[in-house]
C-alpha cells in the first residue's frame, strides 16, 4: 500500500512552518529567508517537498487540471451551461475571467518560485559541493520546476518567467518571455535532472522521480517543441524542418538512455491491474516513471486528497449508509466527464484496453439490497464514462466521501515507448516505429501490425482521417493518432497531442459529425472551438490588470 512519504511529512511539518510560495502578484508568506533556514540537508528536504506540495492540492492536480485537457476526440465534460469553471475549459467558451484557469496559473507559479526558493537555498549551502544528496534534492526541484514550466507554455505559450526566487513586490512583475527561452530551460533542468535524481533502482516509490523519469519527460518536451503552436499573431507555427529532426533525433537519445539504465517496462501484471492498482492506492514504480501522491483514504488530512477517480470515473451513488458504517461502502463519484461511445467500437474485439478506456454502466444505491448495484447504461450512450480510475476498485471505506487519495501518473513507460516510436518514424526508421508500437499492442492483448493495410484490417471500424492520409510516414502518423488514444486516452496527453499534430480543430469538428444523435448538443467542442485561439488559455485578467509588463494584452482572440 501506498506510504504517502511525502505528503504525510509535507502537511505535518512544513506547511505549518511556512514555506515560500507565491504567485507573480503575491505578497510571498514565508516568515523566514533562505540564507538563515538552509542550515541542514533535513531542512533542505522540508524544503522539497514544499514544491511537491504544490502540485498536490485540490486547486492544482488534485482538481482543476482534470478539465485542463478536455475535451478531446476522446470525452468531454457533461453540461453545456457556462460556469466560468470546467465546463467553459472543457467546451471551449473560457473567458479570461474563469477561475479555474485563474487557480492552476497561480499554482504553476506558486510551485515554480517555491523551486526556485530551494534551488537557490540549497546551492548556496557551504556543504553543497561534492554532496550528492543535496544534489539530488535541487534536482527534485529542477525536475518540478521544468514539469510546470512546461505546463505554462502548453497552456499559455509566451509567459512571464523568471528562475530565480520572486523576494517581494518589486520582483513580482515580468514581461512575457519567449516560449523557445522557456524551453531552453527546462531541457537545462532536466538534463541536470537526468544526471542527478535517483538512481533507477534506488527509490521504491514513484512518488520521487528517478533519472529515467527526467528522461521521458525530455521526450515529451522535444516532441511538443518540434510540433505546431499557436503564436502572439495567431497563427500556428512549427520549428523548421531541421530543427525538428534535432528534436525527433533528441527524442530517440533520451529514449536509448532509458532502455540503457533500464529498471522500468509494462507493468507485470496487464493493463487492466495496472489501472486497478492506481485506484487501489498500490504503488507501482515499473510502469510509473512518476506520480503526483494524494492523501490515502483514512487520513487525518484533507488539504492534499484529491478527485481523481470522483470526478473521471463512473457516476456512483453517494452510500445511504449510517455514518457509523462508512467503512463498509464505497464513496461517491459525481462522474463530471463522459466518453464518446464511438471509441468502444475502434478497438479489436481481444484488446484489454476497449474495457478499461470505456464504461457503460452505474453503481447505484439500492435501498432494498442496502448497497450499490450496477446498473446498465449501454442503451444511453450519453451516460458511458471514462473508465481508468473507479471506486469500485478502490477498498472500502471513506471519511468524505467525495474524495480520495489516488495518485496521479503524468508519465507511463508505454508513452515513452510511443514517444520513441514517433521520433523513429519521424527519422525515417519507420520499421523500427512499428516494432515500438506492437510492444504496446502486444501488452492489451492486440494483433502486431505492420502496415497501415494490416492495422485497420484488425480495426474495421476506424474512421477514415481527413487530416492523415499522404501515404509513407503519414502512414504510421494515422496509426500512431489511433494507438495514442487507445493508450493513453483521459490521462492528460491527448489534446497536446492533436495540437502540436495541428489538427485540434479538424478532429473536434470531425468526431462531432460522426457522434451519435444521442449527444447532439452534449459534445459541442466541434462547434465551439476556434482555430488559432483555443489552442491557448487566456491569462486571467486579473493578472493582465495587475501586471504592467503585459501591457494590457491577452493570449490571441481573448480580451
């Protein structure tokens, strides 16, 4: 079971200590300074785990980044009516007013200055040379560090960005910095972070990431450089041809050094387990090269649990139980998000993944039997769910039952592998591309393919894509956008996916003629969604207002 290392440590000392955090417009609140509290290698690690910190609250990834990558040609979010929150986010009608987006800008850059607060700390102890466990600790932080910084440009693009700690007000405001220079820093941090984060084999939990972590991560970066994004003039733009075959060559690099230092793979047990022990609360550090921890079921804390098989999972009654028995129930799932019921159908017949991916059922209270059944939802299309993390195989018992302590996994070995193979197909090692591919096939049970031809000869069903279709690499392109979303469907990659593609809009717009009639008017993103404004956020106003620096200018078409 899950020990909850760092989140246990983190509430119960350091954030009644204080530590640094805020935002670009925020008095900081930490009542001591860096130079007196960084005087042991046990403060510098309260310190660490401060940044981690960040990332585990309800207004960060233990909520509000759920809507962050909705909606997709995969699932959306149930509701139409605007509610400045996830349903704008997820239907493309965001404001710069909505507050979810105003709440994740603010952690990205709460968690970035708490980073750059320790890295700077810990590199100005007297003993920092030479020691390794400090080094690995300021490389926990670059690590963080880079992981939202990349965030920031996914979501915004060119933003406001400094790497060292924000000290008051006259350090707060900052002009937008090019995304290229952002970029250049994090591949700094995280090819330190390569080099001096835990050794594979060295850590049990994936909570701490180890090296290879920091390498997969390098790949998703390399290959979101090399795609489309959306520019300051609202256009969408790539590297040129050959700076994106340094970035696929790059990819391929970082990925020989994961199988070179090796200690990772598909998890042991299927791909079914694995999903089941996310929502168990079992850690898992093969498949996961990282997650973010959220508080176990059962603890005392609630400021760091989370959502996550609440909000992304099937809808599930709240229990009409006593209170004295709530260890003997399950908890509720208010089912936020729903599946588009085509993907059911994409799948072979023998691949594992169709049945995790989709649900068509609820877990209801029976009031007779005095505990939940399933019931059937095959018939209403309009109510099949994301299906990843489930209550159901999470144990019994809950002291609120509206949250839960389920981890977070930003970065699996299968999308590494994915990743790896893009880039190969990308260099013209198409053969090698497909080899990647049936790895992950092979694990769900699939048919190995090595064709085109063959690939939609096993999935009848697939649509004919409009925007893949020039024959050779684009060839292995279709495929991969198919095998992409049957891996890694919900876990927070595929919208990113479809943008640096450039094919957000068509697919939107694609799949919502293709829906069933059932979601006329529940799947809208086709309708909604404007080319060469949603591939961003807005800044939220009040940062726009508040900061000079920006010049009173907002991300393209928002005011």
């Amino acid at each position: 079971m899950k020990k909850y290392r760092i989140i246990y440590c983190a509430l119960g000392a350091l954030l009644s200590m204080g530590v640094a955090s805020c935002s670009l417009t925020e008095e900081p609140d930490s009542y001591y300074e860096k130079d007196t509290f960084f005087n042991s290698e046990s403060k510098a690690k309260l310190a660490v785990i401060g940044v981690y910190d960040c990332l585990a609250v309800e207004g960060h990834y233990g909520q509000r980044e759920m809507a962050m990558p909705a909606s997709d040609d995969t699932y959306y979010i149930q509701g139409t009516g605007t509610d400045n929150t996830r349903r704008d986010i997820a239907h493309y009608m965001v404001k710069s007013t909505n507050t979810w987006v105003a709440d994740v800008w603010k952690y990205k850059y709460q968690g970035i200055d708490r980073a750059n607060f320790v890295i700077a700390g810990i590199e100005g102890m007297p003993e920092y040379e030479g020691n390794q466990n400090l080094h690995s600790m300021v490389a926990e932080a670059k690590f963080l560090r880079a992981f939202m910084a990349f965030d920031l440009i996914k979501y915004w693009g060119d933003v406001p960005f400094k790497r060292t700690y924000t000290g008051g007000y006259e350090d707060a405001f900052q002009a937008r910095v090019s995304r290229e220079q952002i970029y250049d820093y994090i591949i700094e941090d995280l090819n330190f972070a390569k080099e001096n984060l835990p050794a594979v084999g060295t850590t049990t939990s994936p909570e701490v990431p180890d090296q290879v972590a920091a390498h997969a991560l390098l790949m998703r970066v390399y290959l979101q450089r090399a795609g489309y994004s959306l520019q300051m003039d609202g256009k969408m733009t790539r590297p040129s041809d050959d700076l994106r075959k340094q970035y696929f060559e790059a990819v391929i690099d970082e990925w020989e050094e994961i199988q070179r230092k090796g200690g990772h793979g598909f998890y042991d047990g299927g791909y079914t387990e694995l999903f089941k022990t996310y929502s168990a609360c079992v850690l898992n550090n093969q498949e996961s090269l990282w997650e973010i921890a959220f508080n176990p079921t059962g603890s005392s804390f609630k400021d760091n649990a989370g959502y996550w098989a609440t909000y992304n999972g099937p809808l599930v009654d709240a229990p009409g139980c006593k209170p004295t028995e709530n260890t003997k129930f399950m908890g509720r799932a208010n089912a936020f998000f729903r599946v588009l019921p085509c993907w059911k159908s994409f799948f072979e017949e023998n691949d594992e993944r169709r049945d995790v991916m989709v649900v068509d059922y609820q877990l209801k209270w029976d009031k007779t039997l005095y505990n939940h059944v399933k019931k059937s939802k095959a018939d209403d299309p309009a109510n099949w769910y994301p299906g990843k993390w489930r209550r159901e195989w999470m144990e019994l018992g809950f002291i609120d039952p509206n949250l839960t302590g389920v981890n977070y996994c930003p970065l699996r070995y299968a999308d590494a592998v994915l990743m790896a193979a893009e880039a190969y197909n990308e260099t013209n090692n198409t053969p090698e591309a497909w080899n990647l591919l049936n790895q992950v096939r092979e694990r769900a049970g699939a048919t190995p393919v090595s064709s085109l031809q063959e690939y939609r000869q096993v999935q009848p069903n697939l649509y004919d894509l409009p925007f893949f279709n020039g024959g050779g690499a684009d060839d292995f392109r279709t495929a991969l956008y198919w095998e992409r979303g049957f891996e890694l469907a919900f876990e927070g990659q595929r919208k990113y996916d479809l943008i640096r593609w450039g094919v957000l809009g068509d697919a939107l717009a694609f799949f919502q003629s293709k829906m069933d009639p059932k979601l006329k008017g529940k799947y809208v993103a086709g309708d909604k969604f404007v080319k060469g404004k949603h591939e961003l956020f807005p800044i939220p106003l009040g940062e726009i207002q508040a900061n000079p620096a920006l010049e009173g200018r907002n991300n393209p078409g928002y005011e």
